[in-house]
C-alpha cells in the first residue's frame, strides 16, 4: 500500500494543559503545548505499550518537542472507561483512547464492524474503519470530536471457567461481554451477559461474579486471565467478534493549536496510523497465546465447519441490527457491503 505518510508517523496527541508563548520582534518563537491522554489500560499493557506511547513520542518528536504529551493510564484522571469519549468532548482529557461500544447505541455506523464473523483481519478492518469514519461518520456520530485514529483487535474469543466449544456450553454462564452485540450473541447461547469495563474482568473472574469473558488474545496476560481461567475458545476464519476503538481529542484544542502543530498532528493519525494500532494489536495474539499454553491451559480451537453452527445462532443479530439502521434512517446494508468489499480490496 502506498501513502504519503510513514507507518510510525502516526501520533496524535492534544490537550492544551499549557502554553507558553514568546514573541520576538521579528515574530513569533516557537509555541509548546502540554496534551493529557487518558486511557483506561495498565501502562504495562500492549495497547500503551506497543501503541499509544510508540505515537506519544513520534509526535513530541515531530513537533521538535513543541508538543508534550503526558500519559495517563487506568482511568487516573477520574471517571469510569465508558465516560472517556465525553471526557474529550469536554475537556477533561485532550486526547483519550476508548471503545467505541462502551456507550452502546451511539455510534450506530460504527457497529458494522462489530457485527459477528464480520472480521478476518484486524489491519484489512482498521482500513476500512477509517475510510468509512472519513466518508460516513466523521460530520455524524462523531461530529463533536476529532478523531485521530480509528481501529479493531484481533479475533474475538472466549475465556472460560468451563470449557466452551459449542453454543449450548455457554448456556447458563455469566459471561462478560464489550459491546451490545457482543451481549445480543450471549443472549441467544443461552449465556447471561454481563457488562463490565476490560479493567474490571480480573476482579469480576476472582470473585464469582462472572464465569467467563469475551476479550482477544493480546489483553489476557496484563489482566492475568490464564491465571484465573483455564479454557481458551477461539475460532478459525472469521472472527467471532471485534470491538473497535478511537483515538479522539477535544475539537476545540485542535482547533486552537498553530498550523503547523496541527500538521504534526495529522501527519501521525489517520488510515495508516489507524492500520499500525490494529496490526500491532492483532500481532501481539500470538505471544499472549503463548503464555497459555505454556501454562497448561486448554485451548479449544472451533474449525471454519464447526463454526457454522455459531453462524446460524448468531445471524438474527444481522436481522434486528438492520432493522435498527433503518429504523434511524441508515442503510445498514450498504454499510455491511462497503466494509467488506474495503477490506476485500485491502487483502487483495
């Protein structure tokens, strides 16, 4: 693929915590600017680790370190992760990192990405993403902030007290899940689906209060989760399912800095920026798998054929999702056949 932008030149970064500005008699000195980015992951985790930090400092570097960007992990500024998207509208972080299915309902478009077996590649998915947040929801949805970056997790999958290879072997277990659909596909295993936030699954697993939980591969070792479960299910082909996140930032704080540290800024985000975040989380399956196996845990891989059973359970969630879209004024249909004829294209 080709771009005008470098992959790692890719960092967005904004909350004008200070600026200091000299003027010379000949113009103006350089302006430097102090941006809060609020997340709701351990510091150690991949996610900061492999991705946020990794554009934190190409940015202050791209900026001559006229842009600083202090990093805030677990949730240290206050407020719970479903509330991180408001706190970019309004000004409490300047950039924050987020699910977009923690506030279920408000970002319909976005959903499509999030529908079962959607998926088969997390870079191919981020792709598409970004092409369709540009085309369809970046004056919609997303209309009260600017976002920087846009992108998936690898495969979805289940991590289970009890191990989980069919549809009928969730049933009756409290399971937690990322996003209203991902609840809508437990309800229809008979599973009782439980929605709690990624940092609150470890304590939710210790204490009894869930059985089991709906997260990708690469989150598992920094929450602990082959500590706390022994079964792994995950599925070939298509993924069973993806949430999808933004890298977003108070409007108003973009807006305000000078043309040129805007370019910084969009030099480091958009389709390929949002590409890199998908592939490195995606990459980072494989040496979280690792960790499992050589626990001892068991993994329960479900083959393309076996997955068709899940398939069928899961389709009417295709039907009432486009009933849903239509009943807003939104072609759900169109939005399902652009995305994947997107990431066709990427893979091809």
């Amino acid at each position: 693929m080709t771009t005008r932008r470098t992959l790692l030149g890719l960092v967005g970064g904004a909350a004008v915590a200070a600026m200091a500005t000299g003027f010379a008699a000949t113009g103006a000195m350089a302006q430097e600017v102090t941006l809060k980015l609020h997340q709701f992951l351990p510091p150690q985790a991949n996610v900061p680790k492999l991705i946020l930090d990794v554009w934190a400092d190409k940015v202050e570097a791209d900026s001559d370190g006229r842009i600083k960007i202090d990093r805030f992990p677990s949730m240290q500024l206050g407020g719970t992760p479903p509330e991180l998207l408001d706190q970019a509208i309004d000004g409490v972080a300047d950039i924050v990192w987020t699910v977009v299915g923690y506030t279920p309902g408000r970002f319909p478009r976005a959903e499509v990405f999030e529908l079962p077996f959607m998926i088969t590649d997390a870079r191919a998915g981020s792709s598409a993403m970004w092409q369709m947040f540009e085309t369809h929801m970046k004056d919609t949805e997303f209309k009260d902030v600017h976002i920087l970056a846009t992108w998936m997790h690898g495969p979805g999958m289940f991590h289970t007290s009890e191990p989980v290879e069919t549809p009928a072997d969730l049933e009756g277990l409290k399971i937690r899940g990322g996003s209203r659909l991902v609840n809508q596909l437990l309800e229809l295993t008979g599973a009782s689906p439980i929605g709690m936030p990624v940092p609150a699954i470890p304590e939710g697993l210790s204490k009894g209060v869930i059985d089991g939980t709906t997260i990708p591969w690469e989150v598992t070792p920094a929450l602990k989760i082959p500590e706390l479960v022994e079964n792994h299910t995950e599925f070939e082909g298509n993924a069973l399912y993806t949430l999808t996140f933004v890298l977003a930032m108070n409007k108003e704080v973009y807006e305000g800095l000078p043309e040129d540290l805007q370019a910084v800024l969009d030099e480091n985000s958009g389709l390929e920026f949002s590409i890199f975040a998908g592939g490195t989380q995606a990459d980072a399956d494989g040496p979280a798998r690792e960790l499992a196996l050589d626990m001892g845990n068991n993994i329960i891989t479900v083959s393309e054929e076996q997955a068709e059973e899940w398939r069928a359970v899961t389709n009417p969630i295709y039907e009432s999702w486009l009933a849903e879209m239509e009943a807003q004024g939104i072609d759900g249909q169109a939005l399902i056949d652009e995305a994947r004829a997107l990431m066709d294209a990427y893979e091809g």
